[in-house]
C-alpha cells in the first residue's frame, strides 16, 4: 500500500489549483449518473454529455449525481465550474491520497472519506477515496471506479423504502455516510475471521507462515486505522456544524453514523491490541519452541555421549588392558552403560524435561 | 469473541430504524415482567399479552418492566411505540454489538450497558447487553435472556429495605445500575484468582501452557476494558445531565457508582499492566531456562567429546604406535582423561554454570 | 496483593449504606483516641465509652479523634451519625479497596489515603485505607489498625512545636497529610535500595532470582502508582477547594504537600521506567550470556568433533588400509590433528570468538 | 545527524544577539537574488552590494530576497539591520539547529522550517534549515546553500502562472511553504522504496543487513519525525493569526498546506508503526530461523550419536563378547541400526519437525 | 543517582519550614559573592560577615547575591529572614531533592533549576540545584557548591559587554536561566558522541559491553528527562506571569530561552527514541549473531556425526564382516565419506547458510 505514496511528488511545484490526477492510471471512461427525485417524482439518468448535469442545480427536487472515475480532470472540472467549488477542492478530489476530512463552505459542505472493499482473490483490502458535495438540494459524489456500496441506497430512492424520499439532501448524504461505515463492518469481520484462525496456531504450532498472517494483519490495522480514524472528526464536525445545510431533523441519524463511526474504531484498536499481542505471544511461543528442541538436543547428547565415551575406553588397543581379559567384563560394561542411562533418565526427569 | 462483530454486517444497506436482531440466535420466549411500586403498594406480574404494559406509562407509581430475550423484535417494536421511544433506539436495543453509551431525549434517558458473567463450566467471560430507558415514573430494562444480577434490587423492591420504595424511577435506576458494577467485581476476582495462580509457575516453570493463559488472560482484558471503559463515560454523563428526570438526591448515589466505575477500569488498568508484565517477563524466563539446558548441554559435550577423542586415538589401528605397548599406558590415558575431566569441571566452577 | 479485590464481591446486592466491613478480618479492640487542643490549652484521652467523642463537635478547640480498627462497624457508625456523616462515606470508611479520593459536603471534607509502610520481614510494601473527615474545628482519622506515621504530628501538638498549637483543625489536617506523604519517601528508598541492589547482577550474571526480583518490583511499582497517582487529584483539590473550612493560610503548606506529591509521583515513574529498563536488558544480557555459552559449546565441538571423525577413520578393521602399515603414519595423523586443531582455533580467533 | 548537536555549545555564554554562525563550516560566497513584481512588472536581479536591497523595502511591488548561505553573519546584520528584524531573530537564523518556529512580530512574521533533500549518493536525508521573514510587501528567505525546491515557484513568477504575480507576499510565502511541504512527499516516497524492499526479506530472508536498514530506516524516522512535527503548529499558527500581514484570501490556501503537513505527519506516524513492527517481526523471524538450524542440528545428532553409539559397542575389544562370533552378527547391528534410524524419523515427522 | 532519594526520609515528621539541610554532607565553607551594579557603577566583593548583604536590599541598582554551598542553614536562615523569604522556600532551598519549579510571591519569584555538568573522569552526568530568588532589584542564586556556569554572565556584567548592565534584575536572572540552559547543550553534545560511539558496535559486534553502555544512556536518559522536563513549565511560567518583576522588554529574551529549553527537551527525546531503539537493535543482533554461532555448529556435527558413525561400523570386531576383507574396501568407504560431506556441503549452501 505505501505504493500510493509515490504518485504524489509528481504534484510538486505546480501552482495550487492545477487538477492533476493522483492515483491508479485508469483508462475506463468516467461514468456519470444522475438520480432527482422527490417525495413524489424520481428521474434516473446516466449522463453523455457533461452539460446535461448543469440545470439540476437549480431544481428544487433532490439530485444525486454520482461521478465513477477521477481520472478525467476535465469532466471533474466541468461540473466544478458548474457547482461552484472551489479548485482546491477539486485539486483534492482527483487526488487520491487525501486523508478523510471536510470542509465547510458557506453553499457547500466537502467531505473526503475512504470507501474499503475486500478483495477476495488477493486477499487484501481495497481503499477507495470518496469525495462529497453537500449542497442545499444536490450531492454530488465522486468515486475511483464503478461499483461501490451505494446500491441499497439507491434502492430505497427507487423504492421510496424508508423515509429517504420524504427528506433533502443532507438526509441522502447521512444515508451514503452510513453505506460507506456500514461497509467496514464487513471489512473488520473479514479480519476478525483471519485473527481467529491465525490464533489457533500461535501456541500449538507457531512458525514463519503464522509470522507472516500476523505481520501482514499488523500492517493492514496500521493502514484501515489511518483510513478510519480521521472520520471520527469529520463525522462529529458535520453533524455538530451549524451550517444551514444540515437539517435538525437529519442530526439524529448523523449521531448515529458517528456511534457506528466510534464502535468501528473501538474494534480497530481492539484488533490492534490483539495482533500486537500476538506478535509477543508468538515470539515467546517460538522460544518455548526452542525450549523444547533443545531440550531433546541435551537429553540425547547426556546420554549417549558417556556411553560413547565409555565404549571408546575399551575400543582401545593397549595391549595391556586387564578388563578387556575379564570373563564378565563385557557385561559388566553393558551394566554399567545402562546405569548411567537410567540415571540421565531419572535426572531429567526430576528436572521436569521429560 | 470476535465472532460477536459478524453479524452486524447482515444489516449493511437497510434504511435506518430498521429493527433486526443483531446476536446469538434464539428460540426462548421473549419474557416480560412488570413491578409496580409506590411507598405502601407493590404489584409484580409476568406479562402474557405486551399491551397488559401499556397502562403503567400514566400511572402515578414507579414501574420496571423488564424484558429477557430482545431477538423477538415485535415484542420491541411494540413497547417502544407505546413508551414514545424513537426508531434509531429500538434498533439499538436489538442489536447487541453497542458500545455502552448514553442518549438524552427530553423524555427520557436511554442507556446501554454490558452485564458481564462468568462461565464456571467454560471457564470464559459472557458479555450480555442491558439497555435501560428511563422515564419519569417508569424503568424498562431490556436482557439479551433470562439470568441477571438484578436479583438482590427486587429483593430489596419486596421486602422494602433501604429506601428504594420512597425513592422514583431514577433511584430504581441507580440501584440496577450498581448491581451491573457491581457484578464486575466479580469477575474481576475471578481474573485476579487466575493471574495468581500463574504468577507462581511465571519464573519457577513455564511452558506452553502458561503462554496460553497468559495470551488467554490478555485477551479477556482488552475485551473486558472495552466493555466497561465507555461505562465511565455513561455513569458521569448521568449524574451531570441537568435532566429533570434524576432528582438531585440521586445525584450522590450516582457519584458512588461512578467511583465505584472508576474502581473497576483502575483494577482492569493494573491488571492489564500485570499481565503485560508477565508476558515479558515469561519471555525472559524461557530464555533463562534455555540457557540453563544450553549449559547442561555445553557441559556435557565439553567433558565427553575431548575424552571421546582421546579414546579414539588409542582405537586406532596403527601398526607403530609405541603408547600402546608400553606396560602402564592405559592407566596413564585413564589418569589424563581424569585430569581433563577434572580441570573441565573446575572452569566451568569458576564461569559460574555449576 | 490482589487477594484485597476479593471480598469486594460480598457486598454486591446489599442496599447503599450497608456498613459492610470490606478488608482482612480483624478482632482486635476499636481504640478511638482524642486530642483536643487550642493555644494554650492540651487534652489527649483514649475513649472507652464512644459517646465520649459526641461533646467535642461543639466546642472550639480543634479536636483530633482518631479511630484504629474499623471492622466494629457499630463504632464507625455512631461517631457517623453523631458528627452527621453521609452513610455512603461511612461505607467508604470501612471499605479498604477505595481509590484515594476527595468528597466535598458542606459541612466537612472527606479524604480517602493510602499509608504505606514496609514490613521488613516479608519485604513487601503494606498499604493501610486512611480516612479523614475534616470539620470546622475537628479532624476525625479512621485507620485500619494500631500503629501509624502520625506519631510526630502528636509529638509536635504535645511539645507545642512549630506553630500547630496556633492554627486551626485545617492545619492538623495538613499535618497528617504530610505525615502520610513524607511516609512515601521511605518506601522509595526502600525501592531505591533494592532497584540497585538488582542493577549490579544485571548485566554481569543475570539468572532467574534477577529476574524475579524485577518482576516483583515492577508489581510492586504498579501498586504502588495506583495508591499514590490518585492522591495528586485529592490534594491539589483541597488546596483549590473554596471551601470554608480551609483557611488561606493554610493554602501555601497544602502546597508544598502537593509539590511533595508530585515528587514523589515522579520517582515512582522514573523508578517504572528504571524497571522496565532493566527486564528489557536482562532480556539482552541473556541472550548475550546464551551466545557465550554457545560458542563454548561450538568450539569444543567444531575442534572435536574432526578430530575424532580422523581417529574413527584409523579405527577402522578393514584388511587393506596402507597407512596403517607406514612406519610413521602414526605420527603424521597426530600432526594432521594438531593442524587442524590449530587451524580451527586461529578461525575461532579470527571470529573474535575466543 | 547527532553530530549537529555538537557546535551549539560554543554559543554557550555569549550575550543574547550576538550573530554566530551554528552549522556545518561552508567558504562558499554567499549569494543574494532578488525577484522583484507585480502584475505587470517583473525584476529579477543577483546582488553585487549588499545595499542594493534596501530600497525595496518602501516599494510597493512584492520583493523576495533569497540568501543562500548564512555563514556569512556580516550580510545577515546588515540585511536585518536595514528591514528592522531582531537580533535574536538574525541569531536563529545563522543557528541551524533551530526546531521549526513562528515568531509573531507587529511588523513582520519569522518562521523557521527544514527542508529536506534526499542525498542520492549516500542514500541519506539532508536537512537544510530555511528562515523566513514576512513584511507587509516583501518576503525574505534564508537557506544554508545554493540549490533548493523554490524553482517551481520562480517559474511560475517569472512565467505568471496561476494567480502568483496578482497576489501579495503572503501567497508569495505560502507559495515557498507549498513548495517545502511537498518537498518532503519526494522524501517520503523513497523512505516508501526502502521499506518495501526490506520488508520483502523480512521474513524469508532475515539478517544483519536486513536489520542494519531497518535500524537506520527508524533513525531517520526519529529525526523526520523531530523536523516536521512542529511544522504543524507553525502552519496552523500562521493561518490563524490575526495578523494584518496574511489576507483572508490567502488563509483558504494556507489551510491546504496545513492539510498536506498532517498527511505527512500521518504518513511519518505510519511508517514509524511500519518500522518498528517490522523490528519485531525480525526478532521473531530470527527466533523462527533459529529453530529451523536447531531441529536441523537435533535431528542429525539424536540419529547419528546412537548409532555411533552401538557401533562403538562393538568396536569394544572385550575377549569375551558372544555377537563377535555370531555368523550374521553384523548384519543384525545393522538392522537394528536402520530399525533405530527409522523410527527416530518416525518420531521427529509426528513431532512436526521434518 | 537514586541515592539522591535516601537522605529525604530523614526529614519525615519534622513540623514545615524547619531547615535541614538533605543532600551530600559538605564541609567546605558557604561562600557568598555580591556583585552590585548600574550602568556606570560596578561593585564587586565577597561577603565576610552575612549581615554585609542586608544594606543592598534597598539599593537601587541592581544586586546580585550568589551562595555557594547550601549546608549551613544559618546563613540560608539569616538571608532568607532579611529578604523577607517564607521558611518553606528556604526549606526547598536546602533539600537537594526539589524538581524545577516557579512559585510566584508578591514581592520576589522563586525558582528551583537543575544545573548539569560532565564529570569527564567518571563519566557521569553531575546535578546541582539552583534556587534563584527574583526581588525587585536584587536576584539571590544558591548553589551546592563552588563552581558554575555563570561565569560568563560574571564576565559580561564586568566588561559591560551586552546590554546586561543597562537593564534590571528581571534581565539578569534570565541572563543565569539562559546559562543553565546553555550547560545543557554541552551535556546533550557529550551523550551524542556516547550514542554514535555505541551505533557502531551494535550490529557489527554486539556484546555484553555495548549492552551496558546502552543501558546506562537509557538510565541517564530517564534522570535528564526527570530534571529538564518540568524546567518547560517553569520557564514558560516566568514568562507569562503577569508580574510587575519582569519588565514587557525581558520577555522576549526568556522566550528565546524557552525556545532552547523546547530544543533541549526534543533533543533528549529523541535520544531517548534513539537509545531505546538501540536495546531493541541489540537483542535483535545478539539473535542474529547467535544464529550464525548455531549456524557454525550445526554444519560441523552435520557433517562429521554421520563421517564418524560410518568409520565407527567399520571399527566394529564382528568376525564375520565381508567389507573389511575386500581389497578396496577401504578406499570405497573413504569415497562415500567424501560423497556424504559433499552433499552436506550443497545441502547447506542451497540453504544458504554457507
């Protein structure tokens, strides 16, 4: 992931406005879609060309307009110019290594958020920047790519399920908030799943592949905390703003959103404590480990290295060795060797290291 | 426990106020019992139809409505609408993965807690939800089952002792309240009979299983400070609500709780440290015991395998070799191998590993 | 030092004002002693009946009642009643497991200490609860038993020495205050000594009874914080207090108590940080001695291990072996061995391992 | 880098304002250009005498002067003298050991900042001290050499790109401050390189090269960390001053610099975590390699010394040993020697070691 | 350093504001010094009898009395009634033991600094205390003995250097706090060179002497931070007091000395980063380098175990083994050992341990 810090340089003495985009080159053309609806009307539309976006801004009804893909700077500053947002903002909407925050304009209100998805195939999380702008009857939403979290949200628009269609703009934004924290539910799961099974190992059998998950585990929580974290204040900013963008009404779910907020951060410091945990528990299972190959090791060695010794006495060739004529001495050297066998034996056990 | 966070992504995408229970699933019968009480008068009843509940909003008299087992969210549904409670609450009720917290609506206050209870059998902290809503005159309490440590607060309703009969639904509060902190000391005696028991194997003798214990314990504790470390928050927010519903004589019962909150995150807080402690230092430990088998190792070898040697020497078969005839040429190899093993013995006196 | 969190749970259920004693069972007799004085005059008694405490409240001369014992509960309770206690605080009196802490009632403070003292024989720090009640012109001390660090302050009050005699019960509260911080000190030398003592073997001969003696000080520096950390929160409030009952006069002593504290908070983290150091580098220094111990064992085997694989070889019966035929081969095998004995230690050396 | 602490001392005593050059020795000129313009003029001129800067401090047009190199404490005065700086203010700027700073002035505002440079060659960061002073109309920079991140902003002066040539001296400044905060992006981004490689080899392949990087890779966190923590209040700082010097059309863009310095904070906090995990996560893979030599090492001898053993036993030269004379003595030592080998192969595989 | 903590209990039970002296014992005797000046006139002398310092107290110009040595209390005593000192500072005066701090009295400041020096034979970092009494136009220093760091201070008062004999007794006392804090740089500049001197063993040649070099930086890191730390509070305490005993044209000069303090106390942090880092670097090397000794042992027992049991079969007296009577047999052997110690060889470069 430190990868997508790299692109960022290419910025670098440009004078503050210029759209560059910062992030995955992508080729995909941008998709732009457009929902207006009211409580009793809903128009859904995908966008060709990019002025068809432009009288919405002045309907009284409820406009979504969702921008897929970033890449092409002059759609994003098209619609911009169009809605009034100031170029940095656009600036931070093509650039996606933003951290989540929001600013507040007087007709409008930017939030940057990260959207996470997990990817099966490679198992790795996906982070996704999200950019809003929360006008007085519009929210404009802006994505890297198709296919997002959103479609339930959708759903109830076209539905009219729930009390969504009834209520602004602010209401549609609290719902798409909530989509994106609800989504990381699914993420912590995911990796609740991989703490679990990483820790039935740790003990039983700790080796370099459980290392590895748990390295891997540490340096995902480092990142979905720095994706998490910051939304806690960008949340609790939007719903305590007196902007008259929010309605009261709207507050409650806000709060809402910010509780789910906390519990998902709540969990990410637990998982951190857990994998940090695991990471000494397993340093300390390794040694155990050791502990015990070594102990194996030594009570082979204690053993068998006298009685090597004492068979050496008699492989050698003095020609005068009065044992070696004894009519018993071969036996009494086997009782001998066995003798101090079992006293290695019972040594050790008595040390406990068997 | 992790698996606790599974489940809350069913709900990702449903319209906010949505009632769905979010835990363990269950068969039992959701049951509801009332007490109603005032000084002189005192009516308990298991309720078989939910609108037999109705009534004891207008009445005059102190009402606790207790509910064991949330998974039938009808029985919520309709208990919420007839005690005014909003959607978003209900929601939380049901859904047993909430940080304990605090919400203020004018009417009433709404808590939720974690009750926690020790397994004898599994040998594991049980974590259930309480959520409490507190009204002018009326408590209802909501389990996640049957089974709670309110027991010794309707004794104390029934026989009248103390003066929980004089006082109104925020006193009745207070004293289920204190018996969930209560409960903590509890299971934080459980957790201190446990962190003794291994303190005593910690340097004497430790091995896989004290590791395990060790991780086991310090995983209870960041899931038990998790629970409870909100709470703190939640108590003192109550007692400095300028609320009209707790009464200033209250005040100074809800202060004792709160020290007594305090109490339990300070013993978490010293137990976590503890055991972050034993953890190093059973590191430590093992390694200590590692070298102390490295040595007995080291001994053994150092003494054997030059003696080895020389008696490999006198095993060869070399035609010319002038030791082996001479008359006391074995006794005089026995007497040098003595003497190695003797000088081995007093170096390593003197390096202490003796 | 846990086993003190047990018996909290007895308590668990009861209605709030239960006078429950909650500490080691005691049967030694309540022994309530008063010193009453102002400037010129001095009393000092030990009460037999407890009414004759009750007169003492009006007068105007300070009055110091001290308790020690407070497992007679009945004891506690009436001195309680007649000098108007809140029966949460007399329950807090006979609870030993309180946090120290500071609760401000009009009429009088009330303190909860820790006095610590060292019991020389078992070489563990002993904590004792010490309550104070602070009135108007009377000082009420309630111990855990006989024998305390106040001995000074009543030699001070019965010699007249320093102005004590002169000022009012707020003074004689100071007094005692810093007689239980300047206890403090004693303890951290105590520590000082011991954390010293351990210094020395750490890096020259770490072994086991090290390392326990550092694990058990790291417990004790964890106790320890956690009966003195609070403490600054309850002195720097009664020094800000606008109370009546404190005069300013008084306000400059309290803070030097106060810069005492801190003081001596400050040790106890250095001390923490000291100790933690030390398991860290005992940690090391095993390692260290383990490596040492190693190559012992390494060179023993790697100069050995060769040389009687060559003497194995010329030990071998096989029919047709020319050298073993040679005049000389003996003797050129001897040297074989000497050169590889040579060049193995030069390797060693060269290893910086000899 | 400690070694710059080492040259403060000699400023150890002297009046405060005497002008002492703190940093490594340099004989290079120093060298000062001026760019002097406004929307429709430009100037851009290198300084013969140093008086030839002093007239621009009436002019109305916005002047920077940029001074590289600060050993010459002559220029420095007289340039401070002239534009009204205070001394102890020319003092830090000639002391290069300053922490990033804002001194807030009626006349003028003086910042202190670090500018990074990754040293290719010898793959190390250089830290190079640059002081601003702010007026009304000008604004002057001091850097410790030639050569810097301030092209781009020249550039787009000279070219009048963006709003740069309309605007006053305070975008001039932030226009540097943008300049410096993405400087560190560059620095960040290959700091990103070396961790990623590293962590390739963290568990396959650890060794003392692998923690030799990670050791000087945390090093340089410490020291990136020191140069751009108080940056942020230094930022923050001069947009929320108050001060006439900074318009209220320049805050929106200083508040986009301030975004940036937090995104490389987080991304310094975020690697920090990285590096010091994967300092962990060395010492466990070592423990885990060390595991693998020793199973390696037990396997072979807890095989060989008892078969070594038995043959030793018949290598014994006792008259008497009845095997000696069995016709198929031999091979039954053999067989009972594969038997020996076999199942200590059985074992080690159950054991998981093979 | 902890002995320092012995001599406090000594005190314990002592009525307040009684002098003893707790620190080293000293016998030399109390020097006393008073430099009296203004802009023209400079009177320098040292006191013979104590009462020579009374008349200065009402001088106009400026007075500076220094106290070398603090262990007799007569004169600490005398000094302190004529300038009207409250006894407890005085008592903080005499006890070595105090941390920095400021107290602010209506007619004077006081302050308690720790004033570090190099002891270059023991290599240790020395610390006095400092207590200085601000007054109107008198500064009164107390030392522990003879020799300081004011010495340049002296100087430029003599030589009027600066403008230190133009300005107040506010001006002078930040001249000594500037020269204290000055000292530290010099320390900080030695424990850098420490530092850097220990890098370099730590991978290449980590032993039990870079382990206890580390752990006695990681001590000393602890005790600087222990006295520099509260110096912050102090410093930044003089300079926000809205006393009338610091002139508005000082503060700017104690800004800047709190500035270095900020530069001393970021320095000693990052020290402490940097040797902390150091321990962990270390074990880390210790594994490292014990795995190359395991490395050496296992490749030699690999090799010549099984070498060695091979011509232990052919040492073996059976009569009957067809080997020992072939005609190569010998030589066939002798090409298998080879084979076996070949493949050992490959094996363990495959495995990279060669």
């Amino acid at each position: 992931m430190p990868k997508s810090l790299r692109r960022k340089s290419k910025k670098a003495g440009l004078p503050p406005g210029t759209l560059i985009h910062v992030g995955a080159p992508k080729t995909a053309r941008v998709k732009v879609t457009i929902i207006d609806y009211d409580e009793s009307n809903l128009q859904e539309k995908e966008v060709v060309k990019i002025d068809e976006c432009y009288p919405f801004k002045e309907k009284s009804t409820v406009t979504w307009i969702n921008v897929d893909g970033i890449h092409d700077v002059d759609v994003i500053d098209k619609i911009g110019k169009n809605y009034g947002i100031h170029p940095l903002l656009l600036e931070d909407i093509v650039n996606t290594e933003q951290r989540p925050k929001l600013d507040d304009f007087e007709d409008y209100l930017f939030l940057v958020l990260k959207m996470l998805s997990y990817d099966e195939k490679q198992h790795e999380i996906k982070i996704e920047q999200v950019s809003l702008v929360i006008g007085p009857n519009y929210v404009i939403s802006f994505q890297e790519r198709e296919g997002d979290v959103f479609d339930p949200v959708r759903d109830r628009i076209r539905r009219a399920k729930g009390k969504i269609r009834k209520m602004g703009a602010d209401y549609l934004a609290y719902a798409l908030l909530d989509a994106v924290v609800d989504g990381y539910f699914l993420i912590l799961e995911k990796i609740g799943d991989r703490i679990e099974s990483v820790e039935e190992d740790l003990i039983s059998n700790p080796d370099a592949k459980t290392l590895q998950i748990i390295h891997y585990l540490k340096r995902e929580m480092i990142f979905l905390r720095r994706s998490v974290w910051p939304l806690r204040e960008v949340i609790s900013g939007v719903s305590r703003k007196e902007s008259t963008l929010i309605r009261e009404s709207t507050g409650i779910f806000l709060r809402d959103v910010y509780d789910h907020t906390i519990q998902v951060i709540d969990t990410i410091e637990t998982y951190r404590d857990m994998v940090s945990g695991m990471l000494d528990t397993h340093l300390s299972s390794i040694s155990n480990r050791m502990n015990e190959v070594m102990k194996v090791l030594t009570i082979f060695a204690a053993i068998f290295i006298p009685l090597t010794f004492v068979a050496g006495i008699y492989g050698m060739n003095f020609s005068y060795m009065p044992e070696l004529g004894w009519r018993w001495g071969y036996f009494v050297v086997l009782a001998i060797m066995a003798t101090i066998c079992i006293s290695m034996l019972i040594y050790f056990k008595r040390k406990k290291w068997l």
